[in-house]
C-alpha cells in the first residue's frame, strides 16, 4: 500500500516541470500566461511553487507543450496531489515556513540519512524528550508552554511515518556525545534511550554510533531522497536540510546535496556496526 502523497512534494515536482517544459519549448512567461488567460506573475509563481497549479492549467499546457500522453498524465496526477493538504498545515500558525516545507517533504521522501552530533534527530524523539529539548532553547524562541506542547504534538506525529504502510527508510548516525546529553530528568533519558532501542526493531530503521575517539567535526544535517514516478523519474531532487539556532536552510544544489552525502559515508565508515550501537545504547540505559 503506499503512502499517501505529499502536497508539499508533488507542488514543488509539478513547478519544476512546468518551468522545465517553458524552458524546452523556448516560450516565455509572458506567453504562457496568454494560453492560461493569465498574468506573468501567475506563472512565475506556479513554476516556483509558491501556488498550486490546477488541473484545468495544467490540462492546457500540457496540450500546449504537446507532451506525451505517460507525461499529461503525470502531471495532472501531480496537480491532484498538489491540491491536497497536509496535515501539517493545520499546524502552520505554530511552525516556521522552513519546518513546515522540510515536514513536507520529509512526508513525501522514500530515505532519509541523518548525521546527529547534538540531540536525537525527531523522529526518534518521545514526548519528553522533545518537551525538555524544546523548553530548554527557550531562551532563543520565548515560546509559551502551549506552543511548546504543540511542537510536542507535531514531533510526535512525524514519528508516524516510519510505521507506515510505505514507511520511510531511515539511517541515523549519532555522536555518542548525544546519548550522554542530558535533556530533562534522567528517567527522560532512560526512556529515551530505551524508546531508541525500540524503534531500532523496525526493519527500515538503522541507528548506528560513532564513538567519542572517532568522532566527526561536520555540523549534523539531513538527507532526503526520494521515490521514483513513472513518467517522471524521480519525484524530486536530493535536498539537505541544516538547522541552526534560529531557523534552518534547505540545500537542492546538486552538487551541494552530492557533497553531503559523501559526507555521511564517510562519517558511516566511522561508525560502529549496528549491533554494536545498540548494545552501547542497551548499556547506557541500563
């Protein structure tokens, strides 16, 4: 059964093919804009996402750039998809425009590789966890304790895609520093610990150590990488996503993204095996 998809992907998917075809076909905005009966601005703004385009637009240009018939069905399944709405939408007052769109496309990503040298990454997170982490960067945000359980709730709710039908396959690299890293009682850090050690049971989840003597200088950061569509070949693009004590970036440079991934590699080759992790994260609990 696969998982539901993801407004966020298939929108920025759809923009980048839209932009795509203008571009094969040499026409300009301007002359897109008179096939929709629009404006210069409409159309910028759908091939940069910042609005869904509808099916009946999408309909026209595809019978505009005379695309195959594999590829006009693609593009109005996406602009189904695009019209949809997350579930972390709902949530949008309470969330960052950068936490949102990376919740979004976390949804929709088939991997995800994470290289952690501060704190558990959030899908690994319990409640209490997250609750002490978030309270304890207070001092950056001034969050009220209702926006604090919000973001408790969201967290949560992430969580659920590694339990899917169609789960997320996820790899996690930790510092060792961060099973030590005390957030919260230590009966928070038990259960957290003991919480990592059961969601290690998935057969798409891998969590591995890289212990203090071998420990990696890079900045933690997120991988993402996506599914294959027919007649699109894949989804969407490698992107990283790096927070900081404010605010956090996306990354889609191609380069960039390629770089980041040889990064974990070898980060990976630092590591210790997986059985071997869990048995250091067993004793800790312990």
């Amino acid at each position: 059964m696969a998982r539901e998809p993801s407004p966020t992907v298939s929108r920025r998917r759809l923009a980048a093919e839209l932009r795509r075809l203008r571009e094969d076909a040499q026409v300009t905005g301007t002359q897109v804009a008179q096939v929709l009966d629009g404006s210069s601005s409409k159309v910028s703004r759908m091939e940069k996402a910042q609005v869904a385009a509808h099916r009946e637009d999408v309909a026209r240009l595809a019978d505009f750039y005379q695309v195959r018939p594999a590829v006009r069905e693609a593009l109005l399944a996406l602009a189904a998809e695009a019209e949809g709405k997350g579930w972390w939408e709902a949530h949008g007052e309470s969330l960052s425009e950068s936490y949102t769109t990376f919740i979004g496309l976390e949804a929709g990503a088939a991997t995800m590789l994470t290289w952690q040298n501060v704190i558990f990454p959030g899908l690994l997170q319990t409640a209490d966890y997250a609750k002490a982490l978030i309270s304890f960067g207070d001092a950056w945000n001034a969050l009220p304790p209702i926006q604090i359980d919000r973001l408790v709730r969201v967290r949560a709710r992430r969580g659920r895609i590694l339990e899917d039908p169609d789960p997320l396959n996820l790899t996690v690299l930790l510092d060792e520093s961060v099973l030590m890293r005390r957030f919260g009682s230590p009966e928070v850090m038990r259960n957290q610990l003991r919480h990592v050690l059961q969601v290690a049971e998935l057969p798409n989840v891998t969590i591995r150590v890289v212990p203090l003597d071998r420990s990696s200088a890079f900045h933690s950061f997120v991988l993402l990488k996506f599914p294959q569509r027919e007649g699109l070949d894949r989804l969407h693009d490698d992107l990283v996503y790096i927070e900081n004590a404010t605010d956090a970036i996306l990354e889609e440079n191609e380069q960039k993204t390629f770089a980041y991934e040889r990064v974990f590699h070898q980060v990976s080759a630092a590591a210790l095996s997986e059985e071997d992790s869990l048995k250091l994260i067993g004793e800790l609990a312990r």
